[in-house]
C-alpha cells in the first residue's frame, strides 16, 4: 500500500503514459493491474484510497481558452428566454 501512498502524493498519471493529471479510480485500476497484476472494482479501488487517508475530490472543469465575455453574455441570454408556459 505504501507505493499507493507514494504514487498518488508524488507523481503525476503523466509520467506513467496517461492522458490526464488526476488520479482517477479507474486509472488507478489500470496502474495497479499493470504494476502488480491485480485487478480491482472500482467500489475496492476507493476504498483502499481511503483506508490510505485520502479523500475523493471532484474537479471542476476550468478551461483557461475559453471566452468569458461570451460566457456571460450566453447566460444573459438565458435569463431572457421565457420559459415554458405552466
């Protein structure tokens, strides 16, 4: 378990070929399945997390590309719409 620990607190899913830079349940699947041949659910693969002391953390997607006057000029626009008649 203490390579778990290590992995999740020091090293990124870059540096071990995937396309992310969060440690998911199911890349840790994938990365204790090649690494030690073991294959878990990914109910088991949370669970170990937090017998390990780590807590799930849901990102939010942030998009540093993205046009934020369009963004709330888009929800403005929704505010206008009316809505269904009830």
């Amino acid at each position: 378990m203490g390579a778990l620990s290590d992995l999740l607190l020091g090293e990124s899913p870059v540096g071990h070929g995937y396309n992310t830079e969060t440690w998911t349940g199911p890349v840790l699947i994938d990365w204790v399945d090649k690494n030690f041949g073991v294959r878990f659910k990914k109910a088991q693969i949370y669970n170990i997390i937090k017998k390990l002391g780590f807590s799930y953390q849901k990102a939010k997607g942030f998009y540093p590309e993205a046009d934020q006057e369009a963004q709330e000029d888009f929800k403005d626009s929704l505010k206008k719409t009316p809505g269904k008649p009830g």
